[in-house]
C-alpha cells in the first residue's frame, strides 16, 4: 500500500475527496448497512486521507478505522469526524480477530502487494456474519489493463483482477460473495464471513 505515488499524491487526494460524490457515499452505506448497526465498527482499508469513511461515518452512524501504510495520506484523516487513522499494512493488520462488523476496500485492493494474505487478513478481522465489500476495476476492460500497465511502471503491485478470480480469492478465505459490474469498469463484491453469497443477477 506504501510508496512514493502516494507521497506525492496525499494533497492531491485531499484536496480532490468529494470525487465520493454524496450518491456514492449513500450507495455504500446502504451496501453495509445489513453489516454494520448504529454503533458499529467498519474498517476501511486503503481508505489513505479518509474523505470517504467520514462521509460512511456519518451516514451509518458508525465508528470507521482508515488502515492505510502512507503516513503522508494518513495525515489528512486525522480529526475527521468518527474516524480514527491507523498506520499499517493490509496483508499483517494490527487488530484483533473479530475486531469489525465489516471491511471495505475502494479502488485500492490492487495496491496491496500480497492479495491472499491481504484476503485472509480482511476475513480474520471482521466477525462471523460481517461483511466484506470491495470495489475493484475490471481488468478486462482494455482501459483498465492500460491504467494497470502504467501502475507497474510506476513500481505498484499493480494486482488487478476480474471479478470471478477475485470471487474464488474470497471464497478460499472464507468469504462467500458475488462480484458485480457497476459501470463500465469496475465492480462491486459483497461478501459475507463463515455466510452465504447474495444471489447472481441473470447476465445475457
């Protein structure tokens, strides 16, 4: 999750955070909401200057972790309402099992630099019945492959995946879930630990 793009990066993110537009947010609250009660615990993963989890904060009415590796994206989440910043990697999180009602990761799994452990790692933290929601680009979207091509050369992990491969990732963790296009680009999985996948939407 670290490295010297996010260094530089960190005010321009700050400065660019209502790209979560309001619909976005309420999107994914509704999204967690069956996971995460008022007073709950999320934990947003790669989540770097937290504009999105105080929005999620807020509209859950939920406490919201940010994990994220760079301290330079870090800093910006601190002070955010109903969120707490905490420095760390996905793949060795410095929390107990159990320890989250859900966990979200928005456009950064393909950051991290080892996606089983970072998988395990994600169902280890989150209770039995929780909720794992990812959003991920579709790497078979030629767009995509381009963006992820360009992200290697800039020394990223660059571990994008489409959203059947990332399906069987989940499920040999534990985490039984459906992955599903929203927009042309990416997709959306909604899992849940030790439970059953939502069911598939008909494709033609």
């Amino acid at each position: 999750m670290a490295g010297g793009m996010f260094r530089w990066a960190a005010p321009v993110f700050a400065r660019v955070g209502s790209r979560w537009s309001m619909g976005d947010a309420d999107a994914l609250a509704q999204t967690l909401a069956p996971y995460v009660p008022a007073g709950g615990h999320l934990l947003d993963v790669g989540g770097g200057t937290g504009a999105l989890a105080a929005r999620l904060a807020e509209r859950l009415e939920a406490a919201v972790t940010v994990l994220d590796a760079s301290p330079h994206m870090l800093h910006h989440a601190e002070g955010l309402p109903g969120v707490t910043p905490v420095g760390g990697d996905a793949e060795a999180m410095p929390f107990a099992d159990d320890a989250f009602d859900a966990v979200l990761v928005s456009d950064a799994f393909h950051h991290f630099g080892a996606p089983p452990a970072a998988a395990r790692e994600m169902a280890r933290v989150v209770r039995p019945g929780g909720g794992v929601v990812v959003l991920e680009p579709d790497p078979a979207i030629w767009a995509v492959r381009l963006v992820a091509a360009a992200e290697c050369l800039a020394g990223e992990p660059g571990h994008f995946m489409k959203p059947r491969v990332f399906e069987e990732l989940m499920r040999d963790v534990g985490v039984e879930g459906v992955a599903r296009h929203q927009g042309k680009a990416s997709y959306v999985f909604v899992g849940t630990v030790g439970g059953e996948p939502a069911p598939r939407e008909a494709t033609s």
